[in-house]
C-alpha cells in the first residue's frame, strides 16, 4: 500500500501517468508563470498572466500581450 507522505506540487494531479520527468518540467513552467513578473511597461513587479500570452499589470493598469509562459 502507498503512503501519502511525499508533498507534491501542481503537477500532483497527474498522479505517477506521465513519469518523473513530464512532471517535473510542468512543474517549473507553472510555478514560474503563477508568480508576479517584472512589468516591461512600468518596470515593477506587479505583472500577472491572464490567459495565454496576455498579461495585466496592476501596478500600471495596463494589459498587454507577451510570452506565453513567462515575461522574459
């Protein structure tokens, strides 16, 4: 029987599916695109994804597209 004690991030859901690795290098592309990001606009951190290449900074009220993923 399994235990339950491993802490898992986002990437948990999948569950052992698609191995070690695919979950990994989900799990560092979501952590990175959830955070606040550097503004190219305004230069402050303030700047959340929205949907798929669109962002919102709220530090400057301003939307705006960019990376998909991550500012950068």
């Amino acid at each position: 029987m399994t235990s339950k004690l491993k802490k898992t991030k986002a990437s948990g859901r999948f569950g052992a599916k698609y191995g070690k690795k695919v979950r990994s290098k989900l799990d560092a592309v979501e952590s990175k695109q959830r955070i606040k990001q550097i503004c190219p606009l305004c230069k402050k951190t303030g700047a959340k994804r929205v949907s798929k290449g669109i962002w919102y900074c709220a530090k400057c009220d301003k939307k705006f597209a960019a990376g998909v993923y991550h500012l950068g």
